[in-house]
C-alpha cells in the first residue's frame, strides 16, 4: 500500500511538472531530410538494403560497434543513457570499452543529473568525442513520446518507460525522417551485441505497444531485421521503391471518401 501511494505521489508530481514546464523534445541543428537507420544493441542486426551516404545513422549506447563494422566511422547521432558514463555495472564497462576512442557527431546523454563538467570529465575518460553535446532530462523524453506517439508517460518504472532505441525511433520522427528503418531493436531479444552476458531487455511490453502505435498512426517505419517483422509487424525494408510504393498506396488509403469520389467522377468535385 504504501508503495502504490509513493508511486501515485511520484506520477501526479511529473504530470504537474511536465504540464507547467512544457518541455520540448530534443531538436537537431538542422534536421532530417532524408531516410534515417537507427541501430540498436540487440545481438542481431542486419544493414538495410539500398544503403548509402544519403541516411543517416543514429546509434545508442554501444551499438556503434555494429556500424563500424559496416564501415561506418561516425554516427549522425548518438543517445547514451547517463549511467554508461560512470556506471560499474557489467553493461556500462562494455559500453565505454567498444566506444573508447570514437566520435559522434551529436551526442546526447539522456537523464544527466549532474554538472556538465563532470559529464564532459567522464566522456574524455574513456576518450569519446563529439562535435555537439546535450542532455536530454527526462521532461523532454516524456515529450518525445507524447509530441509523436500521443502518449502520456510518467515513467514509473521499466514497464511504464520506451528503451533508448524506441526513443531514438521517435527521434528521428520529429526531426523530418522520410522513413525509419531499425535494426537491432527487437523487443522479443536478449542480450547485447558487445558482450556474452546475454543480459535481458527492459521495457518488452513497452517498446512493442509503441511501436504498434507508431504502425497505427502511419509513422513511415521499417525493419532491416525479418524476425522482427514477423514478430512484431514491421514492414520489412527492402529497398526505396518498394517504401515509396507502400507510402503511395497508404496515402490513397487514407485518402477522404469524398475525395476519391471525386477522382472517379470529376463531376462530383
């Protein structure tokens, strides 16, 4: 009883705050303007089809290895959770080993409570770089989620709460991507790419709720990966022509009875 009360006390107090706040989601220098692949850390990742400078690349964590084995030396973006920073744990040590001594270009640490100096002092540590640094608090995740997905979190625990993949996902919405292709974001896999602790994935229920959202809403959303399209009902990217003919056939699917009416027979217009 007493833990429901703290735990109803901690979601009135973020609602209030994020109602009288009104945070914004975290917003690029200059945004998207063209398909963006978002590589997470699952232990299978596939590079999509038709690959090449014209995407952009975000990474999260550690999963960098995964691009760089693809010949891709620096990611447009990366979101890392604050603990990787200085956390002990057996994820946070392999997540500085892989990204100790590469470089991103936008680096965004998410729910950093601390001062900036320590921050910039913890990334030199394991020799990380960027070209732009921001913490994002957890009022402009929220955002994120609700700005895209129309959903109202107060994030209360790992079942009430996105990953940083599904995060980044909604990322490169609001910041103008063509489509999203993931890889490497499978809500139904263990373990990690950089390390065989085979440790479990957070956030299953939620991820797969918002990514059927996202589906629901017409969010231009792909997978490089066939097992997760089969398991949760991704399209699965196979190339540009084939995006652009399921967007034309969507967008006439969308389209108001009127207006087909229309089309048929001009003189209805």
């Amino acid at each position: 009883m007493a833990a429901q009360f703290t735990e109803l006390k901690k979601h009135i107090y973020r609602q209030i705050k994020y109602h009288l706040s009104r945070p914004k989601p975290p917003v690029l220098p200059e945004p998207f303007r063209g398909p963006v692949l978002v590589v997470g850390s699952a232990p299978v990742s596939n590079k999509p089809a038709d690959f090449d400078e014209t995407f952009r690349v975000i990474t999260i964590n550690g999963s960098q290895v995964v691009t760089q084995a693809w010949g891709i030396e620096t990611p447009d973006v990366t979101l890392v959770q604050f603990n990787q920073i200085e956390g002990t744990n057996t994820n946070a040590v392999e997540v500085r080993r892989v990204l100790n001594g590469e470089r991103t270009k936008m680096l965004y640490v998410l729910l950093w409570r601390k001062e900036l100096q320590r921050l910039e002092e913890g990334l030199k540590a394991f020799n990380y770089r960027y070209d732009r640094l921001e913490i994002v608090d957890r009022y402009k995740r929220m955002a994120l989620l609700d700005r895209v997905g129309g959903v109202k979190c107060s994030e209360l625990g790992a079942d009430d709460k996105c990953s940083n993949g599904i995060n980044a996902v909604l990322f490169a919405l609001y910041n103008g991507a063509t489509e999203v292709i993931i890889t490497g974001i499978n809500p139904d896999s263990g373990g990690h790419v950089y390390n065989q602790e085979n440790l479990a994935r957070l956030h299953v229920r939620k991820d797969r709720e918002i990514l059927e959202r996202l589906l629901e809403r017409g969010y231009p959303i792909f997978t490089a990966d066939p097992a997760v399209s089969q398991s949760v009902g991704l399209p699965l990217w196979k190339g540009r022509a084939q995006a652009a003919k399921m967007s034309e056939v969507d967008a006439k699917a969308r389209r108001p009875a009127s207006k087909k009416a229309a089309t048929l027979n001009p003189l209805l217009g």
